[in-house]
C-alpha cells in the first residue's frame, strides 16, 4: 500500500507540473500582448510632437521662402514704404534699413520663430512637459501663417507711415490721433507700436526699481532722432495704443519665457499701484481698439489666445529645473546673435 501511495504522491506533483508549463504557455502571450498594448499607448503626446514637428518646421520654411519671394502682402508694402520715406528723409537710411529686413528671412520677428524652433529640437528638456513642447510648435504653426504673419508685419510697417509725416498711410489700423482719443492713450512716440515687443527690444529694471523700455542696437535710433522720451512700464501699461502684437499676436509671436516675464511684470506693477492705494489697468486686461481689416486668422487666433494665456499666467512652460539655464540662454542669445547676425548690430 506504502508504494501505490508514493505513486499516487508522484502523480499528483507531475499533474501539478504539467498545469504550471501549461498555464505559463497559454499566459505568454497574453502577457507580450499587455507589454506592446503598454508600450504603444505610452505617451500619446509625444507621438502628436512627432507628427507635428515636420510639419512646423515645413511651415516656417515656407514662409521664409514667401517673405523672399514677395508673396507676403504687408512685408511687400514694407519694401516699398521703406523706399519712400529713404528718399523722403535721407538721415533715416540706417533705421529705415533696419525695418526693411522685416520683409525678409532676416527679420527679427521671423528669426524669432526659428530660435523658438531651434530650442524645440535642440533643447527639449527646457520644457516643462511634453504638452508644453506641442502646444508650443502649435503656436509656432500658427505664427508662420503667411496671412497671419503678415497682419503682424503691420506694426514696423506702421511704424515707417509715422516716420513719413503723413505722407503714407497706416495698413490695418486705424490713423494715431483717432486710436488714441478712444483709447484714452498716451503717446509714446514714433515706434510705439513695438514697445512690448520682444523682437524689437525688451523691459529693463533700473536701480530704483522701475522698468523701461530698452530698444535693440539700431532701434535705439528712434528714441534719439524723434525725441522720445524713456518709457516706463507703470505709464505704458495703463495708457497704450493699440498695436496688433499687444492686441492680437502677444500669445503666437513670444516664446513661453518670454509671455511669463511679461506676466509677472504686469503683475508686480499692479502690485505695486495697489500697495500705494491707486488704481492700475493692465497692459492686457484688454484690447485697445485701432484695428482695421485684419484677417480672419487673427480673430481666431486671438479668441485661442485668451484661453492659452490663462495658462501661462501662473506657470512656465519651461522647467523650473531649466529656468536659470534658460534665462541665461536667451539673455546670451540677445547679445551675440541678436545684434550681431541677426540685426546687424
């Protein structure tokens, strides 16, 4: 009885046995299933980044090729603005020359876009995440828009209409006087439509604390030859014009960085206004009137503008972990390729 016993013991392991090998078999590939089904569904973002980033990075170079080949309409009408007021006044030939490359591949705005390109490809991990990466080259693909691009084109090419005295008129927006009295705005000079535009120059903060206006390398010049004086944020803020990047392209035309400054730039000043007891209006609390014939692309921008900004109003886009690297980064970039190549400087 003891050996039928232990034959019984035996067969029982060996039944057991053969059960483990057959489950393991049959669970096999139900596990490699579950690992590739993981595997493919990881990050679907980062697959909308793949698929997205040709596509911007064509856009951009098309428009560059249709800025040289004069199929943009503003950048055209900058040429030949440009031409006019040189001959009109001879002493402005170098400043004038500067907003002649806005209707170019080497304007600041467009090179802008293609810094903003650059730090995708070549320094991901600047972002905060990979949301943050996709919703920058969304913006970057709406920013290379030919038609869009070039409603922005219509602020340095109003700029050339005011240094003509008159004698050219202002493309998509309303004449000075008229937008300012309905904005209750005060004048800040020819070249105003630029201020808050860091392609053009950026907000310094002195050593009493209070930020101003600093032009890029020749755009200084407009200070110097119109006599206009410093402009200081808590003025501006309050009292601008309308300008189509402040109204219109703030969200299309900055990088996240640069939109976070602004912010929290604005959000010290009315700080400040309110810990003496006085009232302080936004610089982009809300729109200034003066725009006229503009493109639908830039309404539909605008209204996904007010959404996205709501966003970046408490947090970067970049990684705080990126941050002061960052900010190093583009202050070294303003100085050597800024002025340099990419103006001229």
């Amino acid at each position: 009885m003891s050996g039928i016993r232990a034959e019984m013991i035996t067969e029982t392991i060996k039944t057991k046995r053969h059960q483990k090998l057959a489950n393991r078999v049959f669970l096999a590939p139900i596990y490699m299933l579950a690992i590739f089904l993981l595997s493919a569904c990881g990050d679907p973002i980062k697959d909308k980044i793949t698929q997205q980033q040709p596509i911007t990075e064509q856009r951009v170079k098309q428009l560059a090729n249709a800025l040289d080949n004069n199929q943009v309409r503003n950048a055209t009408l900058i040429k030949q603005y440009a031409d006019k007021v040189s001959a009109q006044k001879p002493d402005l030939s170098q400043l004038v020359n500067e907003f002649r490359k806005d209707a170019s591949s080497q304007g600041p705005m467009y090179l802008a876009l293609v810094d903003r390109l650059n730090t995708i490809k070549n320094n991901p991990n600047m972002f905060s995440s990979n949301q943050a990466i996709f919703d920058e080259l969304i913006n970057i693909y709406q920013a290379a828009d030919p038609v869009l691009f070039s409603d922005a084109l219509s602020d340095p090419l109003n700029v050339l209409a005011d240094m003509s005295d008159g004698l050219l008129p202002r493309i998509n927006s309303l004449p000075k006087s008229q937008s300012q009295q309905i904005n209750n705005a005060q004048d800040f000079g020819t070249g105003e439509q630029l201020i808050g535009n860091p392609s053009y120059g950026h907000w310094n903060t002195g050593s009493n604390g209070m930020s101003f206006w600093a032009w890029y390398g020749m755009y200084s010049m407009m200070g110097d030859v119109f006599g206009s004086r410093r402009t200081y944020y808590n003025d501006w803020g309050s009292r601008r014009n309308y300008s189509y990047y402040n109204d219109y392209g703030r969200t299309r035309y900055s990088s996240p960085s640069q939109l976070k400054s602004q912010n929290q730039l604005d959000t010290r000043t009315k700080k400040s206004f309110q810990s003496r007891g006085k009232k302080y209006t936004s610089a982009y609390s809300k729109n200034r009137s003066g725009a006229s014939s503009l493109s639908s692309q830039s309404k539909t921008a605008q209204s996904s503008a007010k959404r996205f900004q709501s966003k970046s109003l408490n947090k970067s886009s970049y990684s705080s972990k990126y941050k002061s690297t960052k900010k190093a980064s583009f202050r070294n970039s303003r100085t050597s390729t800024s002025r340099g190549f990419r103006r001229g400087k």
